[in-house]
C-alpha cells in the first residue's frame, strides 16, 4: 500500500501546484501517478477520467476521488480531494478580494493571456497521454476523432457525446 505521506504529497503537490485548470493537473497527476510512481496501470487511470466525466460538477475533483479511492481506499479519496481543494481554494478566495484593482493593470492581463495559451497546450497535452493507452485500438482512434469533430462542431452536448462513444464501445467487448 502506499505510505500516506507519499499519498499525500502528490495530491497536496498537483492540487496545489500546478496551474492551468483541471487538465494540466490531471496530466500532472498521470505523469506521477502512473508514469513515475506506478501506482495505477495506464487503463485504470483512463478509465477513472472517463467516469470523472461523466459526473457533473467538478470533474477534477471526481476524478481526484476516483484515483485516490484507487489507490488508497475511500478515506484516500476524502483526504486527497480535501488535500487538493482546500489550500487553492483559499488562495483563490484571497484573490479575488484583490480582483477589482488587477484586473485593470496591463501587466496582470498581459500575463493572464499568456497563460491562457499555455493552458490550451496543456489540456491538449494531456489529451494525448490519455489517448496512449488505446492508441492501437482502432475502435478507441475511430471514437477519439468523432468526439473531437463533435466537439470542435458543437454538435452535442459534451454529455451527450460522452453517452454515445460509451454507447458504441459497449457494443464492441474486447475479445
């Protein structure tokens, strides 16, 4: 089992530090978890995101649950969503108490576009490690260039979307 202050750096670490949203802490949370530490197999891993999806709310913090019940059983998934959410969170409730007067300083936005940026190659990024597992699954490749077409289209709700490749996938077991 994974000793605890491992358990709790690593979420305390992506929750924390890593910045850009959800997914660059998502692919910061793949490279350690699965890549580096080897706590979960690659599949499980995508497999947990796919479920985090599906759920509505924050799906960072589903997600977070999902991996950490995983890795260490539900009491993990309480500790590390808390450990992962709290400490942004008051910093992000301090900030916006200083919202007002950055938001007009050039700096600040000049700053914020560029992070914005690097925030768009980080979710695309992580797209791309979350896709190697399948990559030689022909059904996975056919279903990841339909969601993103559908997506790019906005032909679907991201739901409805979700529903339908879990739909087609269902059809076609491994053999």
């Amino acid at each position: 089992m994974v000793p605890w202050p491992q358990f709790l750096s690593e979420f305390v670490r992506a929750g924390n530090l890593t910045l850009g949203g959800g997914q660059p802490m998502i692919a910061e949370l793949q490279r350690r978890v699965i890549s580096e530490r080897r706590w979960l197999p690659p599949e499980d891993f995508g497999l947990l995101y796919s479920i985090a999806r599906l759920t509505p709310g924050t799906n960072i913090l589903a997600f977070i649950a999902a991996t950490a019940t995983r890795v260490r059983g539900p009491i993990g998934g309480l500790v590390a969503v808390v450990a992962a959410s709290l400490p942004a969170a008051i910093v992000i409730w301090l900030m916006t108490l200083f919202f007002a007067t950055w938001s007009t300083n050039k700096w600040v936005a000049t700053a914020m576009a560029g992070a914005m940026a690097a925030v768009v190659a980080l979710i695309a990024s992580s797209a791309w490690q979350l896709l190697q597992p399948f990559r030689k699954n022909p059904l996975a490749l056919f279903l990841f260039a339909a969601a993103l077409c559908a997506g790019l289209a906005s032909l679907a709700s991201p739901i409805t979307i979700l529903l339908t490749a879990a739909a087609i996938g269902a059809c076609f077991p491994p053999k």
